[in-house]
C-alpha cells in the first residue's frame, strides 16, 4: 500500500472521529435538531411533558401550565386534578382555567392506549377538549 493511500485512510479516520464526537456531545447537551422542544417538568414532580419548539410558554401564575402555538391558533393546558369521573375532571379542569363549563354540550369520547380524550362543543362551535390520563391515588408516606 502506498503512502497516499496510508495517510487518505488516516485523515479519513480522524476526520469521522471529531464528527462523531460532534453528533455525540450535540446528543449528550440536547443540541441536536430534532431535541429542539423544550421539557416541562411539573413543578410538584408529578409528571414531564416534551414540548415542541413552536409552543410558546405563557406565564400564568396559578397551578397549571399554560403554552400558546400562532399558527393554527391553540392554547394548551397542563394540570393534574382530582375527580371521580372523566366529566368531572373536564368540569373541574375548566374551573380551574377560569371558563364556564356550562356553556358547551355534547361530549365524545376516544381511547389511545392508556390515554382518554374527551371533546365538548361550545355555542361558536369551537371544540374543546381534555386529554389525559387517569391515575390512581397512592398514598404518601
């Protein structure tokens, strides 16, 4: 073989060498493209939820969480409530966001694995839905 060859082969493996490095601490620090979404994390330490790069975080002050996206025009809520029944905690989720529960009607339901949507439709006919999950309540010691 002769030393072109030696030092192509050589160049070439250092060069892959730094790249992977590269892609590997960009991997490790969460710089990478598609790790450009934020993590919430609950501040109780109840649950973490990836966000996506284009939702806002708005500032609400109470005890939930709130992000925004322009375009479509939508607003996310995150919080965790106690109920007895998916209607109640829908109820109580718009209690607690400050909207008036009383003003929509219908409701549908869908299961995805482990987790629950339910839809309600208001008088503008803008839907409004809760997706989550139940959970049973393990005491604290």
């Amino acid at each position: 073989m002769n030393k072109q060859k030696v030092w192509f082969w050589i160049v070439s493996g250092v060069v892959l060498l730094i790249i992977g490095l590269l892609v590997g601490w960009s991997g490790i620090s969460g710089r990478l493209p598609w790790q450009s979404g934020g993590l919430y994390e609950d501040p109780q330490g109840r649950f973490t939820m990836e966000v996506g790069p284009s939702w806002e975080r708005v500032e609400t002050g109470g005890s939930f969480a709130q992000f925004k996206i322009r375009n479509p025009a939508m607003n996310m809520y995150l919080l965790v409530l106690e109920a007895g029944t998916v209607e109640d905690a829908f109820s109580e989720a718009f209690n607690v966001l400050g909207f008036d529960a009383g003003l929509l009607s219908g409701g549908r339901f869908a299961n995805f694995d482990d987790w629950l949507a339910y839809t309600k439709v208001d008088a503008a006919e803008i839907d409004h839905g809760l997706v989550g999950q139940i959970v049973e309540e393990t005491p604290l010691s």
